[in-house]
C-alpha cells in the first residue's frame, strides 16, 4: 500500500491497476478491523484507514526507495 501508493500520487505512475489496488484495500482494512493496527509497522499511518484511498500515506526514506526499486524493476523488464 505504500509503496504504490507513492508510485501512483508522487511519482504519478502505476504498476497496478486501480481495481486491483481497491480489492487488495478493502482486504487490507477489513483484516485491520479484525486484528487491529498494532503492528509496530507504520501503525499511525493506518490506525484510521478505511482503504478509500492512499494519499495520505506516509512516504519516508523506505518508501521512496522501494518505489524506486519497483519502478526500476519494471523499466529493465521492458528492455
């Protein structure tokens, strides 16, 4: 979720389709209405997340390069 929630808002790109991603949400928030958040893993980030949307999201040093990483992934698959 959060990488490719800054794939798509801060690098405005994609790797998966948006139906994709909202399935893959809406199973994210309903395991977090099950189990909780306390995961000791951006719990903040989620404590409040319903899945609508990843906007919000965090984006620190491990996100960035992970977008990164992903995105360069992608571009060498394509050569």
């Amino acid at each position: 979720m959060l990488v490719h929630s800054y794939i798509y808002y801060q690098m405005d790109s994609h790797v998966v389709s948006d139906d994709f991603w909202q399935v893959k949400a809406d199973q994210l928030a309903e395991l977090q209405a099950i189990h909780g958040t306390k995961f000791d893993f951006y719990d903040e980030a989620f404590a409040d997340w319903d899945g609508s949307t990843g906007c919000h999201l965090p984006a620190d040093e491990w996100v960035i390069r992970n977008a990164h990483r992903v995105l360069d992934y992608i571009a060498d698959g394509e050569e």
